[in-house]
C-alpha cells in the first residue's frame, strides 16, 4: 500500500505541459505547475498539513541524503534537481505547486514563497547580500522596505543610498566598487511612478549588480520584469496574487543560480507560511487574470472620470496621458493596474470626509483584493504633520485600490460622495 501511494503521489503525474512564453497568462494561472494526475484522482491540489516528512527506513534516508549531495552539484553549477521533502520549513507540496505556478507566470526558472512580502524581501537582501556590500533602493519604495534598508542593514554592515525613481544621475553617481544590488519597485505606492526597467536591467548588468523589483502593483497580468532583463521580482502576494484579502504571503522568482541561494536561507531564517494559506494562495490565483483585468479597466474608467471632476485637484494614473511616466508605462505594462491615487481639491478635513461618505470602499491600508479599498494615505504616516510632510505626502491624498466591483456603480459611489464635501 505505501509503493502504490507513493507511485500515485510521482510516477504518472507529469507537471502539465505549458510552454512560458507562449502560453498565455488566464491559462497559466489555472494549470502551470499541477499535475493532471493528483493523488487520490482528486481536481485540486491537496493541503499538506504537515511540518515534517518520514522516511521509510535507513535505505531511503540514505537514498535522500544522495540526491541531496546531486542537487547541491547541480546547484553549483546554477541548475537545480528535484528532490521529496525533508522538513517543513524547508518545503511544502502545496506550497511548491504556488511556487511552480508563480514562476511560470513570470517567466523565472524558479520560485521561492514566502509568509510575507516582508518576509521575502529581506530573505531575498540577506541571502545575496554581506557585510561590507552596498545596495541602492528606490526612494519611492514600500516604506517598510526603506526602513528595513535605511535603519536596520547598517547594523549588518551593509550600507543603503536611497535615490529617486527619475533620479538618473544620482543613480550613476550612487554606484560604488561594493554595490551589489539595486531594489526598485513599480508602479510605486502612492503615485504609481514607473521605472524603465529595460534601461535599469541594461545598465546594471555590465556593472555586475543584481537588479531586484517589487512588481506588487504591477501583477504578473500587467508587466513582466524577468523578460525586460531584470534579475529578481518579488511580490507582497497578500495583494493581487492571494486577491481576497485573507492571507499574508510573499514570493521571489528569478534564475536558480539565485533563486536556490535565496530558498536556502528562507530554509535558515524560517519566513515559511503555512501550508492552508499556500492552498488559498493557489485558489485566489485561478481568477489572478479575470481579477486583474477588471480591476484595471475599473480603474481606467475611475480615473478618467476623476480627472475630469472640478472637485478633484489631480490624479495619478500610468494610463494617463497626464502621467510623468506614462510613455515608459505604455511600452512596459499591458495594462496600468487597479490603485488610482488623487488629490482632493480641499484641505485635510474635507478630504477625510470624502472619505467617509463613500459607500462601497473599504477603508484600509491595503490594495489587490476584490474589494474595493480606500485610504487617506497621510493619516497611515503619522498625527504629526511634520512628519507626514516629511514624508512627502499631501494631506488631501487618496489611494483608491479598486475591487471588480461594478464601474458604473463605483464612480456613481465617488459622485455622491464628492457632492457631499
Ligand atoms: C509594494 C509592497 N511591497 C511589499 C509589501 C509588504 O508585503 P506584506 O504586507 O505581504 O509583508 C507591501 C505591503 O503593503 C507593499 O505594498
């Protein structure tokens, strides 16, 4: 009975068969990395709840042990094996079929899930990075990023120059013998700036620096930074990928030689999630690009209808002409994502009760999910004024994540509720 349910779980089960490039997006987001023979003849993929694997008997460890040792070879020569799992924290069922998934989708040779963005992007840093090494981040990064940058890899000896996203010569100019790695994110939080990746991806590499994106706002639907030259992209999946706002989870995807360096120390620093939120994750991204390609014409239509609105002072949208970025937005992305950021024509007060009178947004500090989100982004920053005009946010700012609600009904919501201020 164990051969046959081992014979069941790997013999016949051949990953289906996509190719990355040309399959498209709605299909790989349904079948790449599963099996069309699961155990049990079960359609979903099943939640291994466990945190360990057992073994046989002596035979089979030592069978373990031996694949082992092939795959650290194949690892060191930037390739990778195969192998069963071992202990939890450093490998899941569930969670490698989320990992298959997500790594075809982005066109990366492999990928790491983690239980956080969080997670995943300081994995991704102290994985790659030493003592002594220096790495440049945008300055309109996630905050927490800029913080764990800024205040916490000092204390590890590795040293940060933040520079701004069109900041071209300060880029140049912030390169030194010791960079290693340039962390980028686009579109950022909140005005949706995009960064030309081509350009970023060419340029760093002859200068042997790793380049790394958080394509958080951006999806796997809308922009592909691997296929544009850049090394890494990271996603907070707790957004867009899981799209339901009931997980936390981060991913790294990229080329094994830096990939398996990073799922080693993930292996170490144990930012592992679980497997039901891996099952979630994979569930949410069946729908990633039905979700995804309304919430981007949600936010096209919102955006068009608030830039025309004598109530609205200005809107940040990379699909509008209006955009600093918008020429570098329309060569890169194939669609301009679901946050649409604006300035209310009034003060503090007045823009927080715009706010409160909209009838279908949540509010929240949050974005991806199917349901409509909506934040007075200064207030997240601080009481303080000084500090949230350090921060270099207008107190009239609103960061709208649309849901997949109905258009018609979201901009009738955002009528009613500019009327009322
Ligand atoms: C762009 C971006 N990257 C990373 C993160 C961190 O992700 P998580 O909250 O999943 O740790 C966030 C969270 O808001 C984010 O907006």
């Amino acid at each position: 009975m164990m051969i046959e349910t081992e014979s069941a779980l790997h013999a016949p089960d051949e990953p289906v068969a996509l190719d990355c490039v040309s399959a498209h997006d709605a299909t790989h987001v349904v079948h790449a990395g599963e099996t069309k023979c699961k155990p049990d003849d079960a359609l979903t993929v099943p939640i291994y709840q466990t945190s360990t694997y057992t073994f046989a008997d002596t035979d089979a460890i030592l069978a373990f042990m031996a694949r082992k040792a092939e795959r650290t070879t194949a690892r060191e020569a930037g390739g990778d094996l195969d192998m069963r799992n071992e202990y939890g924290r450093y490998s899941n069922p569930t969670q490698r079929v989320v990992e298959q998934k997500l790594a075809a989708l982005e066109g990366g040779e492999g990928a790491v899930l983690f239980a956080s963005g969080m997670a995943a992007i300081t994995t991704t840093i102290f994985a790659l990075l030493s003592a002594g090494d220096h790495v440049i981040v945008l300055r309109d990064s996630y905050r927490r990023t800029k913080e764990f940058a800024k205040s916490f890899l000092p204390r590890w000896g590795v040293e940060t120059t933040l520079v701004s996203i069109d900041d071209h010569k300060g880029l140049a100019g912030a390169v030194r013998p010791t960079t290693r790695m340039i962390f980028g994110e686009t579109p950022t939080n909140p005005y949706l700036r995009v960064m030309d990746l081509e350009k970023l991806a060419a340029w760093a590499k002859p200068l042997g620096i790793i380049t790394a994106v958080d394509s958080t706002f951006a999806t796997p639907v809308n922009m592909h930074p691997l296929f544009l030259g850049i090394d890494l992209v990271i996603h907070s999946a707790t957004k867009y990928l899981g799209g339901h706002n009931d997980l936390l989870a981060g991913v790294v995807v990229g080329p094994h030689r830096l990939v398996t360096q990073i799922e080693a120390t993930r292996g170490l620093l144990g930012g592992v999630g679980g497997p039901q939120d891996a099952y979630l994750l994979l569930r949410g991204l069946k729908t990633l690009s039905l979700r995804v390609r309304q919430q981007n014409q949600n936010a096209e239509r919102v955006a068009r209808y608030l830039e025309g609105h004598p109530k609205v002072a200005r809107v940040f949208y990379p699909g509008l002409a209006s955009h600093p970025d918008a020429e570098v937005a329309q060569r890169q992305m194939t669609g301009f994502g679901g946050v649409v950021s604006f300035e209310i024509a009034g003060n503090k007060e007045q823009t927080s009760r715009f706010v409160d009178q909209l009838r279908i947004p949540y509010i929240g500090p949050t974005l991806g999910g199917v349901e409509s989100i909506v934040q007075q982004q200064a207030l997240f920053i601080s009481l303080d004024p000084e500090e949230r005009r350090a921060a270099g946010m207008s107190d009239s700012l609103v960061r709208y994540a649309l849901g997949i609600e109905d258009p018609d009904d979201l901009i009738a919501d955002l009528a009613q509720a500019l009327e009322r201020i």
